[in-house]
C-alpha cells in the first residue's frame, strides 16, 4: 500500500505555479458549450461553528479543476444536498432547523429555493435512484423518514419508521433497485451500534425491518456499489473503521471477506468509483494536531477491500464525491474551509491538483454533491 502526505491548499501542491490554480481554467461555466449535468460540484457549507452558511456552485473543468461561480445563503447545520436523477430538483438536509430545503436546479445549475418540509432530527439524506423519493435519518430519535417526490419536485411525508437501534441515526442509503434502505447509527465515544435495513414499497415507504448488524462505533456514511451487490459503513470511533456487507435478494447483509478494515481516525465521509471498482474513505481526525486521512482501496469479486493507497493530509477532510467519469475525486476540509480535486489514476491512486476555498464555512458530512449527467440541454 502507497503512503503519501499532503497538506490541503493550493501553495502546498502546486509550489511555485499557485497561479495555476486560479489561471488555467476558465472562471464561468459559460465558457462550456457541455451539458450542466455532470459538470456542477456544490459544497454545502455548514456553518456549525458560526461562520457563513453557504451552498457554493462550481463547474468541473476538462481537466477536473474547479471554477466558482456562485453562492447561496443556507441553513446553520446543513449537511447533504441530493438531486433527482433529470437534474431538475435538489434536497438539502438542514439539521438547524429540522427540515429538508427544496430546490428548482436551473440550465445554469443555480438553485432557486422553493421551500422546506419538517423533518425531525434530520442529519443524513439519501434518494431513491428512480427520484420518486427521498430519505432522512433523525439523529435524535433513530427515526427514518420518507417523503413522496411529486411531479412538481414538491415533497411530501409518506410514513416514519423507528430502527429500535439505540441514537442517533446518521448515515443512509437506497440501494439501486429501490428495494430496501439502511441506516447507520452510534456516537464515535460509545459502545459499536448497529446498522439497519428496512424493505421499501412501490411507493418508497417504508417497510419492514430485513438487516440488523454492526457498524462500529459512530456508524457515519455509507454507500452501495452500483450492481447493488455490496454495501460499506464507515465508522468514526475505534480509531476508524469501514465494515463491509454483501447484500443478499432479501435485504439481508453478509459481511465480506476481511471486514472490517482500518479507515483512519473518525472516519465519516465514503465514495465508491462509477464503475463500481473502488472505495475511498475520508477521516477527520479529532484532535488538534491530528492530521486526517484518506484511503482508497479496490472492491474484489466478494466485496473484499484490497488496499491502493492512504494519504495523511494536513486538515479536515470529510465530505468525498466523484466526477461522473471517475477520472476525479473531490474532498471538502472542514477546518481550512476548502475542496480539494484530485486526479484518479488507473490503478486507483490519487495526486492532488487544486485547492479552492469552499464558498463559505464549515463544509462537513455529506458536504460534496455533483449535479446528474442530463442529456439534450447546453448552456
């Protein structure tokens, strides 16, 4: 496994060509003629210790740097920011004020806030793949919710169910078929909690409970491969870790070969490759002068996580998203306020090639969201 440290910033990994980081891309996504879809990054800044709290746009250059072109106020706390798969709605987590801010994406990909629904305890978010709903974790009860998405983009409750798992509930997520839905839980000091399946109907309610196991300590985001056929868990206590789990026809989970695998201190943000071949891990670290890390492993044929590559960065990093073409890997720092864009190799490794502030402060779970690929619109 390749070792490698880094410090998060644009003078740290460019040296003396720091201009290049402002300079070699255009500033505007008009400088495009390439469809919004796809080439849109938003930070959801959270503004959790009382700086501004902003959702930021930037657009993906060819290269996969980041210009940017915009930003919005947004609600103390806010974390996830998911978009229906026609790219013309996006659902924002608001942990602040317990609701779920809905948004109008425009050709340009700004968002036009239409308005919010209740959402109790809300921390993670999650859509089904079809966009006909959408999911919240309640950190403070161990609730998931689910809401109806209408034609309009408007959301509407249709049931709440309680994981009989002890709180808080965090991370969540459907899996491609729309099937079933898994929630993570636990704080990162206490004993390991677990992670919980629940089937969903036609309608994307919820149903019943089809997977109970654990996920360590601070069970924090957690993702699906593609093919729906393998799940991870990060966990941000006992020194960090990621759990791996097959899923079975019936929702039921299998844990995989070798699981779990040290991730880092406080690991809590996860992305898997769009072709479903790699896994990538972000860990904050908690003290003050512990560095993070992120690592990055191949998935095997039975879901095993064979380990590439682990960076130490000096900072923060926390939220983690893909460019559609997996050729790119962007990671938000919550301490410095910043994104970093890295290039992905073939074999899975990743260089850092840019480092631009976040657009506001604050970036943390769930923070990196980048607008579905649509066809048939230019700018």
């Amino acid at each position: 496994m390749k070792w490698v440290s880094i410090v998060f910033g644009c003078a740290s990994i460019l040296g003396a060509n720091v201009l290049a980081c402002a300079l070699d891309e255009p500033t505007s996504s008009n400088a495009w003629s390439l469809s919004t879809g796809g080439r849109t990054l938003y930070v959801t800044n959270s503004g959790n210790l009382g700086g501004d709290a902003r959702i930021a746009r930037f657009t993906l250059g060819p290269s996969g740097r980041l210009a940017f072109e915009t930003s919005i106020p947004f609600c103390e706390g806010g974390r996830g920011l998911v978009f229906t798969p026609d790219a013309r709605f996006g659902y924002a987590a608001c942990a602040g004020t317990e609701t779920i801010d809905m948004y109008r994406v425009e050709p340009d990909g700004a968002l036009v806030r239409m308005g919010d629904v209740p959402a109790p305890g809300i921390f993670g978010i999650a859509i089904a793949p079809d966009g006909r709903a959408v999911y919240a974790a309640d950190f403070d009860k161990g609730n998931v919710h689910a809401f109806r998405v209408a034609k309009n983009g408007m959301l509407a409750a249709l049931n709440s169910v309680n994981t009989h798992v002890r709180p808080p509930a965090k991370g969540v997520v459907v899996t491609p078929n729309g099937h079933f839905v898994y929630v993570s839980h636990g704080f990162a000091d206490e004993p390991p909690n677990e992670l919980v399946g629940f089937a969903l109907a036609a309608d994307g309610s919820i149903l019943r409970r089809v997977a109970k196991v654990p996920n360590g300590q601070g069970g924090a985001q957690t993702v699906i491969t593609p093919d729906g056929r393998f799940l991870y868990v990060v966990s941000q206590g006992s020194g960090g870790q990621t759990f791996g789990y097959r899923i079975g026809s019936d929702g039921s989970l299998t844990p995989v070969a070798g699981s779990p695998v040290s991730s880092g201190d406080f690991s809590e943000g996860a992305a898997i490759a769009p072709d479903g071949r790699r896994l990538y891990v972000a860990a904050v670290g908690r003290s003050p002068d512990a560095v993070g890390e992120i690592t990055a492993w191949n998935i095997g044929d039975d879901g095993a996580l064979l380990p590439i590559q682990r960076l130490t960065v000096q900072g923060d990093p926390v939220g983690i998203g893909f460019a559609p073409d997996g050729r790119h890997l962007y990671v938000s720092d919550f301490l410095h306020d910043e994104v970093t864009a890295f290039r992905v190799s073939a074999e899975g490794s990743l260089t850092a090639i840019q480092t631009v502030p976040s657009g506001g402060a604050d970036p943390a779970f769930q923070s990196i969201a980048i607008l579905p690929a649509r066809m048939g619109i230019t700018e």
